[in-house]
C-alpha cells in the first residue's frame, strides 16, 4: 500500500505522541470502564512534538473534558492515553474494524484495504483542494460509500479533520514554466502508479526510494527533486537546502479523519453519542493547517535561495490534465457514480 512523505513521517513522529482514547460505557454502579486505545506504539504519555499531534489532541482534550463534566456523559465514560496496542496505523484501522479499540484516526490510503474506492483520495489530479475533496464527501454518492463502509466494515467516520498538505513538485533544476522545463528530471515519488505515470508523461524519470534516502539522493544527484507536501519539505526534509524550486501545482491532498467502530458508536444511547458527536463537530482544524500551509509558501517565495514558480493557467491545465491521465487506471473499477460526483463538485 502507498505510504504519502508526510502520512509516514507523520506516523513516525507520533511514535513520541500518546494518541489514543479508549471509550466505554461504565456498568450501573461499578464507576466508568477503562477500554485501552492506541495509534502508533512509542512511550506513553509523551509530549506533543508536532502540529498534527496538537491538533489531534484538541479534539481528544475536549472530550475528554466533556466526559469528565457534561452531565449527559459524566461517570459513564473515561479517557485512557494508550500507545503500545498496536504496531502501525494499518493495524490501528484493522483493530478498530474489528472491534477491537473503539477509535483511531487515519488517511484514505489506509482505508483503500477495507473499500478500495478510497484509492481516489490521493491520488494525482483527482482532487483540487481540501475544499473540493470536502464538496465531494457531502454528495449523495460519498455520502452512501461512508454508509456502505459503516455497515460492512464495521467504520464509521465521525469527522475528516483536516488536509495535511498539498504535493507540490521541488525541484533543484529550473526555473519550471513549462511541462517541457521537467524533461530529463529524475523525480522521486512517494509511490503509486498514478504518480509514476504522470511524471512519465511530463518527460521525468520516476524514482522510487524510501524517505530515509530522499535527502542522501539529493546530495549526490541520484534525483534532482520530489513530489511531496510543503509541511514535510520544510520540516521534515529541509528542502531549502537542497531544492531551489517549488512548483505550486498541486497533484494531490492527505485528508485525515477521525473513525470509530461502527458497532460500538451505534451501541452508545442516541443522547451520549450526540454529546460525542458534539465535540467533533465543534472544533475545526482544518483552516489551520491551511494558513500554516500558506505561510510557509510564502516564505518559500520570499527565501534568498528559493523560489515558488506559479504555472501560467494555461500550463497549469496541463499538468492538471497529465496528473489526471496518470490516475485513469486508478478510476477504473470504481463506481462511476464517485466519480461523477468527483468531478461535478470541483
């Protein structure tokens, strides 16, 4: 399964987050019953060291706050801060399926094990911005894939929270005005048909290499530049020190959501699971990491050795419509109806 930069580095620094709750109703005068929940394995109770992480616990912090407060809920529930459970974020997915945590939160690419039309939600050209991927989730379509994937799958998503970043193309050969500028370029990705044939029919040659190599390649000139999220080029990579250019087109999102088991959400009493329900709904990170995103363009724009190079609307059309022709093997199989609602929300 395709594992995006961030998504991986993501995971990777969580392993230094406690991430998970654990959610059970208490049994009539026995006080609340603790349920051990966990993410991604790492020492408990370890500090928030990344924006996800902060923003992750917002949530989990209200609710928390909630449980120990709202009459609604108070005494019935309790938090407990897990990290050791399981191993990576696909069993997280798979243990919260089976019943066996009650909440996690993940990423279309993780879901695509359990219903594969979720293959869509990253893939090149396939959605423009958060804001379009979020018009899609709200159509009659997506609407009835969540239902689908809630009933058969045993998960139901209670919010997508955010999109924790854009893939723009960085590169240290340019400037990139055009399609044509790419010829030659060995780009790595982050894996994925669709990337590999999209830079293929741009004139690059397509890497493959894990993350841990990306800055080593860069060094050596076994790659000129890579597809990645402006988070992870910055903070992760430090790409101002080895890429000049940034091309802000961007080929695709990372959307991440809050899930929880089905059986276990619809076992809850209708008046609890709105006062869960309630929390998610009021608290909204996304515009955050939207700004964040935006600010640390600009500072791309603004750098002595960087620059940000905007495509002409023309040209960008065009790397819009080879992202779009990459990702033509990942639309078929998957019901029209996702598709069309894809495309009529852009």
């Amino acid at each position: 399964m395709k594992k995006s930069n961030t998504m991986m580095g993501f995971f990777l620094v969580l392993l230094a987050v406690s991430s998970f709750v654990v959610l059970s109703p208490g049994v009539a005068g026995a006080g609340p019953k603790m349920v051990k929940f966990v993410l991604v394995g790492g020492a408990e109770g370890g500090p928030e060291v990344s924006a996800e992480a902060m923003s992750i616990n917002m949530y989990l912090g209200a609710l928390d706050y909630r449980f120990r407060t709202f009459h609604q809920l108070k005494g019935k529930y309790e938090l407990k801060y897990v990290s050791t459970l399981f191993a990576d974020a696909d069993e997280c997915l798979t243990g919260v399926a089976s019943g066996a945590a009650e909440m996690t939160f993940s990423g279309p690419h993780y879901m695509e094990a359990l219903e594969p039309a979720w293959k869509l939600g990253e893939s090149p050209g396939v959605f423009d911005s958060w804001e379009h991927f979020m018009r899609t989730m709200q159509t009659p379509a997506w609407k009835a894939l969540h239902e689908k994937m809630a009933k058969e799958k045993g998960i139901t998503v209670l919010k997508w929270m955010a999109n924790i970043g854009d893939f723009y193309l960085y590169t240290n050969k340019g400037p990139i005005n055009t399609m044509a500028d790419l010829k030659g370029q060995k780009i790595r990705f982050p894996g994925g048909e669709g990337f590999a044939k999209a830079l293929k029919a741009m004139g690059t040659t397509p890497i493959s290499l894990p993350y841990t190599e990306v800055v080593t390649a860069l060094q050596t000139n076994m790659i000129d530049g890579l597809l990645t999220d402006m988070f992870a080029a910055f903070y992760f990579y430090e790409l101002p020190r080895y890429t000049q250019y940034c091309v802000k087109s961007a080929w695709a999102i990372q959307p991440i959501s809050f899930v929880v088991n089905t059986g276990w959400w619809e076992s809850l009493p209708p008046k609890d699971r709105q006062a869960i329900q309630d929390v998610f709904d009021r608290i909204d990170v996304s515009l955050f990491f939207n700004n964040a995103q935006e600010g640390i363009t600009q500072g791309w724009a603004a750098g002595e050795k960087t620059k940000l190079l905007t495509l002409s609307a023309e040209e960008n059309k065009k790397f819009k419509k080879t992202m779009q022709e990459g990702s033509k093997d990942v639309l078929s199989g998957i019901d029209p109806k996702l598709v069309e609602a894809i495309e009529a929300s852009r």
